[in-house]
C-alpha cells in the first residue's frame, strides 16, 4: 500500500539516550534535516496515556496478521526487519514464541489480551534528538468510480508498471506520463473520471473502485517512477490556497475541482507517479504483506520502527477534539512517511473512513512494545 499519502507538514525529529547510526531525513522537498537518530526509552504501562481505556483486544488479530508474514524459513536470530538498523528490536527466536502465544488467545477477550501483553512486552518510548513527539496523519482506502474500459466520464487512465522501468533509476515523470508517453503501450488498468481522482488514489496508495456494473476491483500500489517526491499539499498550505484549520483531502478535491489549470500545473510540481496492479482477494494490504485492519495498522519509516512490532499510539489533533490512544501494529510505509517520529494511521474503508482520515493532522508519540528480554538487554547494553 505505500505511496506518497498525506505528508502535511514538518514532524519534530530529535534524540534522547543516543542509539545506533544517524540517517538523514528529508524535512521537505528539497531539503535535507540535520540527521536523526532514533533512542528508546522502556517506560510502564501506567505511565501509557489511555492505556487503561482501550480495548487492546482488538488489536491482537492485526498483530497475529503479521506474525504469520514472519518467514518460518529465516534463521533464529534473523532481525525482526532488517530495514530498522538504528536499534536492536529482537530477532525471530525473540518474537516467533509471543506469536505463537497471540495466535491462541481466545478471540475478544479483553482481560487475557490485556494480561498477554503487559506480562511479555515491555513500552519503549522513541525519541529522536531531545524530543518525543511527532507528527501523525491518517489514510484510509479511497472509494472512486472507475471503468475497465474507456468511455464517456472515464478518461484518465490508471497504470500498472512499465516493463521498461527499473527499480531505483529516475523513470519518466508525471508531466511527461500526463501528457500521453505512456498512451497506447497496454498498460491501463483501469479509467477513472478525472486526473484529481488518481492523484488522490496515488497519495492514499491503494482503492476500492466501483465499476458501472456495480462490480469492485481492489487497486493496490505497484511501483513508482523513481522520482523524488513533492509535497504540493504543503505547498496549498504555504501559500494559502485553503486556509490550515479547514485543510482536508475534501477541501483539496473542491479546490482543485474548481480551479482545474491551476491544479494541473500544481500535480506536475510533484514528478513523483505511483504505478498500480489489481489485488485479488481481500484488501487492502500493507507493505508488510498483511492485510490492514482498520484502526488498528499503522504506517511507520521502517527505517527506524520495525514492521510486524505493536505499538502504543498517543496522538492529539491539531485543529480538531479527536484523539488516537490505542494499540496498533506497524504494517506499512510510504514515500511521504519519513523519519523516526511520524506515522499514518489507517482509518479503513469507505466515506467515513475517508471523513476521520482526510482531516486527521495529530501531534504524538508512540512506544514500541518490545519482547521483556529484549528490553532487558537494551537496557544492559546502554
């Protein structure tokens, strides 16, 4: 599912108890922050904010979704991922008994789900360079109208991947593929309405599209053009095309609906294009390989945090009363979710997973919770 999604605004990135190497993090298009390093501080569960109020319960079946995307074939001591190289996380002989354990919990029952977790995990707080806290946005699979075929309404096409294109090496951008170089070479997928609708389906990464039959065909991100990637939804807050407390994906669409040249000549800005290929079965599916459980999956830059790990999300709306305190798994990445301190979280499907996600712009931190025995050698190797 990873794609550019909602990377609205700068997160804090800093550090607090050095851990491993230093990494650069793109703060915004075309700039470079100074490097952050992730830090990890084990912490309690009485000191979670909400711990006490969520019922964690619902997030073991995400957790056991990516316990089974754990390869039985990688060695004993294979790295939870080996993407997150600034902490040691554990390895497979840590995590594959927890999971075995998860996969026999009866389903739903809180106060077993509850005991499982706080008797074998410890909370680790991520910090970054004297600072916690970061910034948190939300996605959700995009519901449009589309059409196999080309036809009346249905002129922008959807692409799957160029055989020509090579993973890493820059590809043609998304004004040169606007403008029709990849017309005619069989590479459509689909059609939808409008260019403003497939910008939106690149920025969320995925999408359940309605066909004129009333049948639904699961897109699913493929590749991308190996651009770099822009954020014009920055660039509408910088120069104040919509004003930042009524910023949402709905308010995007209406502007861009309305001023169609002015949109265009802002979506060729960013020469970043995401390519994309029909899922078949159940959806969506994380970059992980798991499918994404609503509320509940969260995308990370597993650079730093590892996929598969559970996590304690305490997030806080900027402009809105609405607050994430919950346990979430880390399923995802995407091309706008960068650094050590900042996560996307998955609202679902549908227009209310749309409305919750398309608003949602939080301050927040997050623990990993981390095997006991891990935490303890963290703690003796500091």
């Amino acid at each position: 599912m990873a794609s550019l999604r909602t990377a609205l605004g700068l997160m804090a990135i800093g550090g607090l108890f050095a851990a491993c190497a230093d990494r650069q993090v793109a703060s915004e298009p075309g700039q470079i922050s100074a490097a952050a390093s992730i830090s990890l501080l084990p912490g309690s569960y009485g000191r979670l904010p909400g711990w006490s109020s969520d019922n964690v319960a619902q997030a073991v079946p995400a957790f056991v979704k990516s316990c089974a995307r754990f390869s039985q074939q990688q060695a004993a001591g294979a790295p939870l991922d080996a993407n997150a190289t600034d902490a040691n996380f554990g390895t497979m002989r840590d995590w594959r008994p927890l999971c075995h354990q998860a996969a026999a919990l009866p389903n739903g029952n809180e106060a077993v789900a509850r005991r499982f977790f706080e008797t074998h995990f410890t909370p680790v707080l991520v910090a970054s360079k004297g600072t916690s806290k970061g910034l948190f946005t939300g996605y959700w699979e995009v519901e449009l109208d589309g059409s196999r075929t080309r036809g009346g309404p249905y002129q922008t096409p959807v692409y799957r991947q160029p055989k020509d294109l090579v993973a890493g090496n820059p590809y043609l951008d998304r004004a040169a593929i606007e403008d029709g170089a990849l017309a005619g070479k069989g590479l459509e997928v689909l059609w939808l309405k409008s260019p403003d609708d497939l910008f939106v389906l690149q920025m969320q990464g995925s999408g359940r599209i309605r066909l004129p039959d009333g049948g639904i065909v699961h897109l699913v991100y493929e590749a991308n053009n190996g651009r770099p990637f822009v954020d014009i939804y920055k660039m509408m807050l910088d120069q104040g095309l919509i004003p930042k407390d009524q910023f949402s994906e709905s308010a995007v669409r209406a502007w861009m609906h309305d001023n169609p040249e002015k949109a265009k000549e802002l979506r060729r800005k960013d020469p970043l294009y995401v390519f994309f290929q029909e899922l078949k079965g159940d959806g969506p599916v994380g970059y992980q390989g798991a499918v994404l459980t609503a509320e509940r999956s969260l995308a990370v830059d597993h650079k730093y945090i590892p996929l598969g790990a559970p996590l304690w999300l305490d997030a806080h709306d900027k402009y809105r009363p609405v607050q994430v305190q919950r346990l979430v798994v880390a399923q995802d990445t995407g091309d706008g979710i960068v650094g050590p301190l900042r996560g996307d979280f998955y609202w679902g499907s549908g227009k209310g997973a749309q409305s919750r996600g398309s608003n949602f712009y939080a301050d927040g931190q997050y623990w990993v919770l981390l095997p006991k025995d891990v935490a303890v050698r963290m703690v003796a190797s500091r």
